[in-house]
C-alpha cells in the first residue's frame, strides 16, 4: 500500500468556521508533511512532523493548527481563514526525512474560504 | 535566491516523441537529492525519478531518465514515447544537507501538452 489519503476532496467554509483536515497513510513513514499550493504555483512546505514531533513550522499563521495523532494520521485545524487561505493542501510521507527519501503525496484538500 | 529554476513554462510535443524538462539548481553542499514530481489536473503529486548528488549513474525509472550534469549543475528530465496521459505540470525540486533534508525546494514547474 503506497497510498496517502486525503479527507475531504473539496472543502468550502466560511472565515468564521473551524473545519479540519485529515491525511492518513499506512506505510509506515515517519515523517509527515503539509504543503499549501496556490493556483500554477509549486508546493510551499507548512509543517513537518517527524516521529510524531513538530520539526518545522515554517512560519505559517496560527490560523492554522496541525496535529498528528499517531504515526499514521495527520490533521490540519483550520480556524478564522482568510479569502487567501484558499488553496490546495497536500499532505505527504516519507520513510523518513534525509536526503533520499521520495515524498508521497495524497491527492489534495481543495479548500475555498469565502 | 531561487535554489531550482525551469526555464520552460510550458512545452509541446507529440505523442510517441521524446522530450526534455530542463532543470538547473543552485547549491553549495556537497550532499543532496534531485527529485521530479508529475502533477496532473486532479492535483496528486506523482513521484517520477530520484538523483543523488553522489550517483555517478543516471537514474533511470521506466520512460522517465535524468540526466544530471552536475558540473553545470542541471539534472534534465527527458520523457521517451510520451503518451497523451503525461500531460500534466513537471515540477524539480532538490533537497540539501543543509535543510537536514526535510524541505524539498520545489521549481516553477512546467507545463507540458502532449499532442495526438
């Protein structure tokens, strides 16, 4: 099983809600991650987890709030977004975090903030 | 400074030809990684192929072959026999040493169309 899943597909909510998202993978990878990837641009890391300990927050607003649960489950808490929090958000895994570790991606949360 | 650059926004080709995905880096360690992901309309980044600065091969991975110059610091992607289904967004990206290899810096990407 190389797969990692992504719950919901498509999400659209309003900047006063909280929703979550959630990414799964049983592979057994140790690292996780989260990506945010606005329209004809590449991925732009958000968060790494690595044995389910943050190692990197890079920077993203407090809006939004990660969470990993076990190695095998990753969710995104969303609270009072922005219009231009409106993306895609991939999650990924990885065997582990060095240089030669592929990342698998899901196929993606379509989030629309209006 | 931009750490990958692809200088091709968009590319054409037909079907069954082969073509090349430019790709150059910028690094001053010694250890890293070249990666090339697919990204089709429906968003999942596909993993296609994998380089290590201290491969002396190119990698190769079915249709898919990286041809990595390391002197001029490029690691090309060239697709043999494309197919329509390899329509889709490109993207390069390279991991270093110095990131403890936990960002992968992504290009621009590009574009390419595949034509009957």
């Amino acid at each position: 099983d190389t797969e990692v899943t992504q719950t919901p597909k498509h999400l659209v909510m309003g900047m006063t809600n909280k929703k979550s998202l959630k990414c799964e993978q049983h592979m057994g990878h140790r690292a996780m991650y989260w990506y945010k990837q606005k329209a004809k641009k590449p991925p732009e890391l958000m968060f790494v987890y690595s044995y389910e300990k943050l190692s990197i927050n890079e920077s993203v607003p407090s809006r939004f709030s990660p969470e990993c649960p076990n190695s095998s489950l990753l969710n995104l808490h969303l609270h009072a977004l922005q219009p231009e929090d409106s993306a895609l958000y991939l999650c990924a895994s990885s065997p582990g975090t060095g240089i030669p570790y592929e990342q698998y991606f899901g196929p993606g949360t379509r989030l629309t903030v209006t | 400074a931009q750490k990958i650059t692809q200088t091709q926004p968009g590319m054409f080709v037909q079907e069954k030809e082969a073509v090349t995905l430019d790709c150059t880096y910028d690094t001053s360690d010694q250890s890293y990684g070249l990666f090339w992901y697919k990204q089709p309309s429906s968003g999942e980044m596909i993993f296609l192929i994998y380089q290590g600065s201290y491969d002396e091969q190119n990698a190769t991975e079915g249709r898919y072959s990286l041809n990595f110059q390391k002197a001029r610091k490029s690691a090309n992607l060239v697709i043999s026999a494309s197919q329509l289904g390899d329509s889709a967004m490109y993207f390069c990206a390279m991991r270093e040493d110095t990131n403890s290899g936990y960002a992968l810096n992504f290009g621009k990407g590009t574009s390419l169309l595949v034509t009957p």
